[in-house]
C-alpha cells in the first residue's frame, strides 16, 4: 500500500466517466500561473475542467526563467494551431495568481531560508526570489517581469491576480497588458 492508494481509487471512478480530449487549442484562452500550494487549486477556484486552460504551478507562483520558457513555447503553439504568425493577432491572457498566506513568506526569514538552502541544496537567491509575503506587490512584480522578458509574445496579454485564502476570492490587481515594444 502506497500514499497514493487513495487518489489511484479516485482516478479509477474518474477513468470510468473519462472522455479523452484530441490535442488542441484550450477552450479558455487563458493560461494560469499560480502556487503549489494545496490550498490553491485553479482547476477548483475557477471551475476549470480538462481541455480548459493550461495551468503552470511553482512554490509562490512566482514568474521565474522556466515560467517564462514555458509562457513562450505555448505561444508559439497556439499560433502553430491557429494557422502561423499571421493568422491572429492575440493569442491569450497569461493571468499571475499570487495568494495570501503563502508558505514561501516564511523564506522572508534569512535564518529560516539558510536551513531551506543547507537542508535543499538550493540557492539562496532562488530562495529569497520565491518569497511572498505582500501579494498585492510581488504579483505587480511578476507582471512586470513577464511583460519586460524579450521571450513573450506581443500577442499574449498579462494580468495580475490576488486569491484570498480568507474569503476564496480572486481579485484582480493587475488589469490585462500587452508588452510594449522595445524602442
């Protein structure tokens, strides 16, 4: 018996109702960047279902090197499936999911995030660029940051969002932009 017995029964009465999905454009042209953390579920607080929307998760849903890789490659699929670079010119709306409580503020700590790197192995920059403590601003932060990578797209948008563990509210912080092209 593993930990994962009880989700494998879930997945047996999920795989009986089961209709696969062909690869194809999601059906929200959204893709969501939020936390790991297991209070926050996109699927669930949105009411996303397969084929919705895809959904990049990471410690704080921080907008790191790999996020924007990743932001980068979906939109040069979704233009692929749309007919190539000239056939749309907006291809979807990345939204920034940061949320209150999150467990990354307690690397805010520098004692408590030098027993993380010493326990990990991980660098301590990473660590501390991981931390939410405020995530009204660090949302704004992560905006801004996608938003001056050279690797987005023109036509993917970016908004800014805060979830409320509190009150299960998402609020918007940020509203959609597009990126400004470099002079």
């Amino acid at each position: 018996m593993t930990m994962l017995s009880p989700l494998l029964e879930r997945n047996e009465e999920f795989a009986r109702t089961y209709s696969p999905v062909a690869l194809g454009l999601p059906a929200v042209p959204v893709v969501v960047v939020a936390c790991l953390d297991h209070r926050v579920d996109p699927a669930i607080i949105f009411g996303l279902r397969i084929s919705d929307a895809p959904v990049i998760r990471n410690a704080g849903g921080r907008v790191t090197p790999a996020v924007i890789e990743d932001i980068a490659y979906l939109s040069f699929l979704a233009e692929q499936m749309r007919g190539g670079p000239d056939a749309v010119d907006k291809l979807f709306e990345v939204a920034v999911i940061h949320h209150t409580q999150c467990g990354t503020g307690l690397l805010a700590d520098p004692e408590f995030r030098a027993r993380a790197v010493a326990a990990t192995g991980l660098d301590d920059a990473v660590l501390e660029a991981s931390v939410v403590t405020d995530p009204q601003l660090t949302v704004k932060a992560d905006v801004e940051r996608l938003l001056g990578s050279s690797l987005l797209s023109p036509k993917v948008s970016v908004s800014g969002h805060v979830y409320d563990l509190a009150t299960g509210r998402v609020t918007v912080t940020v509203d959609p932009r597009y990126p400004q092209p470099a002079n």
